[in-house]
C-alpha cells in the first residue's frame, strides 16, 4: 500500500514544495543528472523512470532484466567520453553481478535523439542495462560473492574520478579502481556494525583534493566517522564524530551534505519512526534537532541534492505502519540553511550566556565563601580576644 508523504509543520512548511508523486518502486536508488533524477528499481519494481525537475514530470527509462530480483542494490553514476551520455553502474544486493547503462536523455527531442545516433553509433546500447565489462569486453563484477554489497553504499571520487568507494555490512570498505578494474584496498572500518548508513563524500562539496586525497564522511547509528584516502599510499586515515544522543539509536535516514551541513531526514531503529530532522555542522562540530519536521513518520526516504546545490529532493520512503510512501518534495537549501545558521547562532547565544552565568555563579560563590571565611576568622578572633580578657 502507498500514501502520502507526511506533511511539514511549523516553519519548515514553507521551505517546501510539494512535486508529483513518485511513479516507480518506493525504495529506490536515485542518480542526479543535470535537470533529471534518474529512478532505478526498487524492492521487488525493476522499473527506472527519469524525472525532469524542471517540467515536473516522469518518464520510463527501461526496466532491469525480468529474472532479476532487486533488493538492497547500489547505484551509482560515471562520466563518459562521449558528452552526450553518462554511465550508470548497477551492483549489490540480492543480484551477483554488475550492470551498466550508457544513459542518454529520454526527455531529448526526436531531432536531437537523431543528431546524436548519428553521432556515435554506441548509442544502439543506450537506456537499457548489459553487463559491465573491460576495456576488452570481458565482463567485470565488481562484487566477489554475492551478499557482499548488500545494504552497500558508494561514492566515486579520486583525482581523476576513477575510484569507487564501497562500504557495506558488517563494516567493510573496498576502494575499486574503475581504470584498472581492480580491487585496490578492502579492510575493515573502525566501527561496529553498519547497515542502512549514511555515506557521503566531503570532497567536491566545498572542498577541493589535495595530494590526491579524498574525504568522505560515515554515520549509523552511535557510529560517526571522517575519513581520508590517501591514493598515492592506498591508505584510510579515520576520525571519530561526535553523534547527537537524540539520533544514536537511529538509522534508515535520508542524508545530504552540502556547504558543510549534513541534513538527516526521518530515521528508524527497530521500534520508532521519526518525524524529525537532524543537522550537524563540521564547522561548528555541533548537532541540531527540528522536532516535528514531518507531520507524520519517515525513514528510508531518498534524500539528493541536485547538481546546483539549490534544492534537496525528498523521494518515498516508508511511514511508522510500514506503508510505502510515495510523496516527493523539493527543500530550497539557501532557506534551509538560514533556519539552521540561525539555530547555532541561538544555540551559540545561549551558550555565552551559560558561561557567562557560571562565571557570575563562581564569582558569586567565591564572595560567598569569603564572606563565610571571614565570619569565622571574625569568630574565631572573637573568641582569642575574650580569652586574652580572662
């Protein structure tokens, strides 16, 4: 059964825009691509859609192989030669071998759909899902056994975007050289355990590579995690975050990072369902919470940040009962991060005035305690004279 997504309260209301419902599966992965986020299979749907976030529509792609059964799998997007296309990859899950699309767009007019066949033959291939392969056609899995990369995330990124950066259950992460097509680093993340998390690339947000590092960022549950690849050395250098007391037990949150604020919306443990958002700012190294953002539950909603950082999109998801939902919603980020800079700016104010208070109660204690010294030198001084008396 699908419903609704749930409905904003307070201020937050009117940061939003509600968008057409999804058409498509609820638990979806979802590409970003110039004006279009690209919807590919779901829990049990094989069906990809492309919505167009400027002509508020969507429209089929293709659908994956029928004897496949999609579950928990990963996709991600790749640059191509050929400017008139980008590569999709499609592993993990349920599925024991990796997918590719050469994905042109299917909102093209029918003269440009022409310009473009004409243009590169490879075009045949397009908007549909074949094995991966090599440079030789030889085809390539990236996963070694299946089950490895289910509940996986991943993120590409390296000097030359060429690298693949896969963490996964129970605490895994492999580094897959896309050039290469070679494993080049697996090893285990200082963490406990690790399923429906939050991965997310720090590098190319802000932040530029340098000496051919890469940052990424990591959370689930109490776990919080900053973590730098170096490419020449093949090695991880891990930092601890600190994590919010209020979303420690929680995960299955959609997640965004953008202008060093991570956005967590919704979350789930095995129990609860929350309606609220969570931020934590790496500058200030400190979590916020909005209570009631949601009128009602969410978790395992799709969170993306479009490729301009000027919207957040929220996509499906489940509600408290476990219903699917299909809502989609657009966050302007330039008044979302207003609402927030203006919660640390009260949250800095109020810590001032805390330390400011203390001081005044310490020095109110130490006029105190002199107060309390001199009446029992006063006593005591008293009690000298008397005794001098007699």
């Amino acid at each position: 059964m699908k419903t609704s997504i749930g409905k904003l309260d307070g201020v937050m209301q009117n940061l939003f825009e509600t968008l057409p419902s999804l058409t498509g599966p609820a638990y979806t992965q979802c590409v970003v691509h110039n004006y279009e986020l690209l919807l590919c299979g779901g829990y049990q749907n094989n069906e990809c859609y492309s919505y167009h976030t400027l002509k508020k529509q969507y429209k089929r792609i293709c659908s994956y192989p029928k004897t496949f059964i999609l579950r928990e799998h990963c996709v991600i997007k790749l640059a191509s030669k050929n400017k008139n296309e980008i590569i999709l990859l499609s592993f993990g899950g349920s599925i024991n071998c990796t997918l590719m699309m050469r994905y042109v767009s299917v909102w093209n007019d029918e003269k440009k759909k022409e310009e473009i066949a004409i243009e590169d033959i490879k075009q045949i291939n397009s908007n549909k899902w074949v094995p991966f392969t090599d440079n030789n056609n030889n085809p390539i899995n990236i996963e070694e056994k299946q089950g490895d990369y289910a509940e996986a995330r991943a993120i590409v990124g390296g000097s030359n975007n060429t690298l693949l950066f896969i963490t996964y259950p129970p605490h895994g992460i492999d580094v897959f050289d896309l050039a290469s097509f070679q494993r080049v680093y697996r090893d285990n993340l200082p963490t406990g355990w690790i399923r429906f998390h939050c991965f997310l690339s720090r590098t190319g947000n802000g932040l530029t590579i340098t000496n051919k590092k890469h940052e990424m960022l990591l959370f689930c549950g109490n776990e919080g995690l900053s973590m730098e690849y170096d490419e020449d050395n093949k090695t991880f250098q891990f930092n601890k975050l600190p994590v919010a007391a209020t979303i420690k037990p929680y995960h299955r949150y959609g997640c965004v990072y953008v202008d060093e604020f991570i956005f967590f919306f919704g979350g789930a443990d095995y129990w609860n369902v929350l309606k609220t958002m969570h931020v934590f700012s790496m500058q200030e190294m400190q979590w916020i919470k909005f209570d009631n953002f949601f009128f009602s539950p969410v978790c395992n909603c799709i969170a993306v940040l479009n490729e301009y950082n000027a919207t957040i999109h929220l996509i499906g998801g489940q509600d408290g009962n476990g219903n699917e939902l299909s809502g989609h919603m657009k966050l302007n980020v330039k008044d979302l991060k207003g609402q927030c800079a203006g919660a640390y700016e009260i949250r800095r104010e109020i810590q001032a005035m805390k330390k400011e208070m203390n001081k005044l109660g310490q020095e109110l204690q130490i006029k105190k305690l002199k107060k309390v010294e001199f009446f029992f030198f006063a006593t005591f001084m008293e009690e000298r004279l008397i005794k001098i008396k007699k």
